[in-house]
C-alpha cells in the first residue's frame, strides 16, 4: 500500500475535543489531496524551515504554485526527493495558478457541447480566441468548460477580459475645451 503524505509549518488555529482544525489543517490536507502515493509534499512554510536542516542527499523540487480548493491563494508546493526513493509522478490533481485569469467552475456545463467542441477547435488552430455575445449569455462559462486539458497539460493559459460595449466608449474621458 503506498501513501502520500505533506506537512505545513504553522500551528492549527484550534483545538477542539484533541481535534484540531482551521486554514493550516485544512491546507494540509488539500495539498495531500493533490498529490499521489508514495510522493511527499510541503508548503511553502515547511519547505523554508526544512531545507535549512535537511540531511545529506534530501533535495527538494518545486512545483510551482497552485490553487487548491478552500483557499483563499495560491499555495506553491514542493516535492522532496530522497535517493532510493521515486522521483517522479503524474502530474498534481490541481489547476496551476500561472495559467489563466478565470474562475474555478462550480457547477457542471451541460447543453453546450457544440460550443465546446468549437472553441476547442478554433484554440487548435488560433492562439487567441475571442468569445463575444450579449451580457449573461454564458461567455465565461463557454471558456471554462473549454478545453480544461490544455490548461494543465500544455499550460496555454485561458484569460477573460471584460470589454466595454461600444454605446459606452468614451463616457469616461477627460475632455479638455
């Protein structure tokens, strides 16, 4: 049976009951959740103490920074490295945080599967896709649920940027008479 296990540096908020609980449990438990058997993870704390006293042969490995559910940031996780031991796993089960500026989907997309599928056809062949529509009609959405596989495997990034409606250019402007 193999396992994975990570560690963070801070103290637990609470205790309650020999139960500890608060963000730094909970974000131990996320990075746990990311990883894989066999592997061994830490916070950006722990990783800062321990590699001040790791013992001889023990290197560590970034793997950038990702956004892990119940967070509020992204936290950037390390892989420690013993000789004899395995080095290297599948990838992480999170979303990198360098890639895209759109929000984490909550709910499922159904109904727009053509959409989808040209979307994804059209970021195959083009490195910018521009989505544009009526406000509330689903453009954000539509980039989410997008081809999700390129933004953790090719990391090509997906970004939203809100454009200002033609009626209202201008509005804003300094005029000098």
């Amino acid at each position: 049976m193999r396992f994975n296990g990570a560690t963070s540096a801070k103290w637990p908020e609470t205790c309650r009951d020999a139960d500890y609980f608060g963000l730094s449990v909970n974000r131990v438990a996320r990075i746990r959740d990311i990883g894989h058997g066999g592997q061994t993870l830490l916070s950006r704390a722990a990783y800062e103490i321990v590699c001040q006293s790791a013992p001889d042969g023990m290197t560590f490995r970034s793997l950038d920074a990702w956004r892990l559910k119940g967070m509020p940031r992204p936290e950037t996780v390390y892989q420690v490295e013993v000789p004899g031991l395995p080095r290297s796993f599948p990838p992480l089960r999170a979303v990198s945080e360098g890639i895209g500026n759109l929000p984490e989907s909550l709910a499922s997309f159904v109904g727009r599967e053509e959409a989808v599928a040209q979307v994804a056809s059209r970021l195959e062949r083009h490195r910018l896709v521009t989505l544009r529509g009526a406000g509330c009609c689903g453009k954000t959405r539509l980039a989410i649920a997008s081809p999700t596989g390129s933004r953790t495997e090719e990391k090509r990034g997906q970004h939203g940027r809100r454009k200002t409606p033609h009626h209202q250019r201008g509005r804003n402007r300094r005029r000098d008479y």
